[in-house]
C-alpha cells in the first residue's frame, strides 16, 4: 500500500459499499424486470419476438456499451460520485418513461436512454471499490457490488410479476423508476471519493494517461481482451436466459406470470447471490497462491454450469427445469466477480474506470446485442417445426454454443495473464 494515504476505512462492510449496492440495485432491477413483463408487453404493443429481442437487448445495449468509454474517461479524471449520481437520476427517469410508451418506436428510444443512463454506473463504481479496498478484498467488494444483479433480478421477477397479474406492466416500471431518483440524490451528497491508488505499489503510475494510450494499452492486451471476450459469450447466455426464461415458462408450462416471477426469483435470483459471494472468498484466496485464478474460476464454473443448464432448458418438468437451472446459475455466475476484480489488476489507477468500460463495450456488444434478439431469432425461425416449443430449443443452442465458446477464451486468457498483471 502507498505510504502517502492511510484506507478510508479499516471495516469491509462500509457505508460507501452500502450505497454502491444500491446503486448496482437499480441498475439490474430497472434492466431485467423488462423479462417478466415481456409476454404483457408483448400482448399489448403487437410485438413478434424479434422486436422484443430489440427492445430488451439492442436498445440498450447500443449506448449502454458506447458511452461507457467516454464517461469513463471522465471518471478516471474527475469525481466519480457525481457521474454515478447524474446517471442514476438519468436511467430512473427514463425507466418510468418506459411505462408510458405507446408504440415499438417509443419503447426502443426509451430503452436507449436507459442504456445511456445506465453506462455511468458500473465504471466509475468499480473503479472506487478499487480505491476503497486492496487487492487481497477487492473481489469480495466487487462480489457484494455484484450482488445487485441477483437482488435486482429477485425484487424486479417478484414484482413485475405480482404487477402484470394482477395490475399494468406499465404501473411496475414507474414505481420502479421513482425510487431510483431519491438514492442518486444520497449518491450526490454523502458518498466520499477515497485517493486514487492509495493501496497500490509506489512503483505503479498514478497520472493521467492520453486517452489513445489507455485504449491503446488494453486492446493489446492478450488477457484483457480474452477474458473481456469470453465474458461477452456468457452473457450472451445468461442475458438471454434471464430475459426469456419467462416467457419459456409462460409457453412451454402455461404458468401465470406472479408464479413464473416467484419462482424465478427463489430458483434464479437466489442462488446467483450464492454463487457470487463465493467467487469473491474464494477468488481472494487462490489469488496469493496464483494470480492465474482470475481467468481460471470462470472457466471452471461455466464448463460444470453448462451441462446442468442445457438439462434445465430441455426438461419437460418444470420442477426439475427449475432445479438444475438454479444450480447451473449458482455456478456460472462465479465468473463475475472474478473477471471484473481480473481486470483491475491488469491496470493502473487512473485507468481502472476505463478498463471496466472497454471491459463492458466488448461484453455489452457480444452479450446485450447478440443474445436476446437471437434468442427471439431463433424461436421464431424454430416456429414452423416445434410451435410453442421453438423457444426451449433456441435457449438450447445459445446454451451449448456460448457457454463452451466462452470456456476456450477464459482459458486463452489465463495463459497471459499472470505476465501482463500489475504489481499490487
């Protein structure tokens, strides 16, 4: 640790940890509650899967993915908790929008701002977990930081279905966008920014680098760009599961949409939080015995999820859909925290935001493009053979392809990495 600045805190568990989570609370709950209402939506507005593939995944992963590199690049250089308090306030207001939408057009603009909103959270978020934690903590941090996406996922399933039973798909995205509002508001006056660097070596550069030069730096990077790559692959699976297993259930098992959202929830949601708190403890613990764990955790538990997901997809019990499922999720997640903590050890202080935007531009735009409209691609191209069925073997394919495919890139990233880390 530099001897210039002492840690803000001596306690894991921190006030600033606290409204992070919050933070990656709002940004997965106003995300993904879009999965649940899909079939409602999808009933209102006329849609065909195709265009419910663009409006969950394209629009906002358009912007989402692209602005996250320049308001990164404003993270790195000036304060961080501004940034995440305007773009909080930003992605909330336009998630309540979202329920006021008449047409496909209206929803697809909606959505992009919600992408643009949504790319000033998670940079410059990770880049102050660095500041605030040192490398032997940092992706449990991250890991809890992460949490938001299996708490968000839980309350977002819960309550937009409760919502679209018995109320409006539009009623449960402008309740769930007000609040966001309120915590940007705490974000703005109460979370203090920690010293740049102040865990790092004396020997590792803290200035401000040239934009070219960051970007330029990481690209080259065998084992960012490997473990970026294979990141994108998986969220191609887990997005598309995510955001259409409700639909699945509604078809293939005709479930009433405050089941499927309670179910998912407990059988989804829940073990992810599992997986994910894992990963950070035992992510810390590997790394003093090889810092090649970062590539390597994820490898392992997408390789032993892949086989238990197929089965959870393919099955024609919904009970044991629902098991297996959980089980390849509470695995698969493990990749998380371990591959966002990776990263930051790749870089220097002043370009960590940057980092985790370019490291989220490359996952955003093989993910958040690619999974949910080919998902809905597929379902409809597999219509003419399997009717309501063609969504179980669309999920199927993406399964099998992307998990393996994002396995090989883990492990190609592993080959480098301990040679490209920065000394911490």
């Amino acid at each position: 640790m530099s001897s210039q600045h002492a840690p803000i805190s001596s306690k894991f568990f921190s006030y600033p940890l606290l409204l992070l989570v919050f933070v990656s609370f709002f940004n997965y709950a106003d995300r993904y509650i879009l999965g649940v209402l899909m079939p409602s939506i999808k009933a209102d507005l006329a849609l065909t899967d195709a265009e419910l593939g663009l409006i969950s995944g394209t629009a906002f992963t358009l912007f989402y993915a692209t602005l996250g590199l320049p308001i990164a690049r404003l993270a790195d250089r000036y304060s961080r908790r501004r940034i995440i308090s305007i773009a909080m306030a930003l992605w909330s207001l336009m998630t309540a929008a979202c329920g006021m939408v008449q047409s496909f057009g209206q929803f697809f603009l909606a959505r992009v701002l919600v992408g643009v909103g949504e790319a000033g959270a998670t940079p410059p978020s990770h880049s102050l977990l660095s500041d605030y934690y040192p490398i032997n903590k940092r992706a449990r941090a991250i890991a809890i930081f992460s949490l938001g996406a299996p708490i968000g996922l839980m309350v977002g399933f819960i309550f937009g279905g409760w919502m679209a039973e018995y109320h409006s798909w539009r009623y449960a995205l402008f309740a769930l966008g007000i609040p966001g509002l309120i915590f940007s508001g705490l974000i703005l006056f109460t979370l203090k920014e920690p010293p740049r660097g102040q865990f790092d070596d004396a020997k590792v550069a803290n200035e401000i680098l040239p934009f070219t030069t960051v970007l330029k730096t990481l690209i080259k990077s065998p084992a960012f760009f490997h473990m970026a790559f294979g990141t994108g692959l998986y969220t191609v699976v887990w997005l598309g599961l995510i955001l259409w297993l409700p639909s699945y259930f509604s078809r293939s098992f005709e479930m009433d949409m405050g089941s499927i959202g309670l179910w998912l929830a407990l059988f989804i949601g829940l073990p992810q939080i599992f997986g994910m708190l894992m990963s950070g403890i035992l992510t810390d613990r590997l790394i003093p015995k090889d810092i090649r764990w970062y590539p390597w955790i994820p490898a392992v538990g997408i390789l032993i999820g892949m086989p238990l997901m197929a089965y959870g997809v393919y099955s024609s019990n919904p009970i044991l859909a629902l098991i297996f499922l959980s089980l390849a999720f509470m695995i698969s997640v493990m990749q998380g925290p371990a591959s966002f903590a990776g990263i930051q050890g790749l870089t220097q202080p002043r370009m960590r935001a940057m980092a985790a935007a370019l490291f989220l531009l490359i996952v955003n735009l093989v993910g958040g493009l690619v999974g949910p409209f080919a998902i809905g691609w597929l379902s409809d191209f597999f219509q003419g053979q399997y009717g309501d069925e063609s969504l179980r073997y669309a999920l199927l394919v993406v399964v099998i392809v992307f998990n393996t495919w994002s396995a090989v890139h883990y492990y190609l990233s592993g080959r480098t990495y301990a040679e490209e880390f920065v000394g911490q």
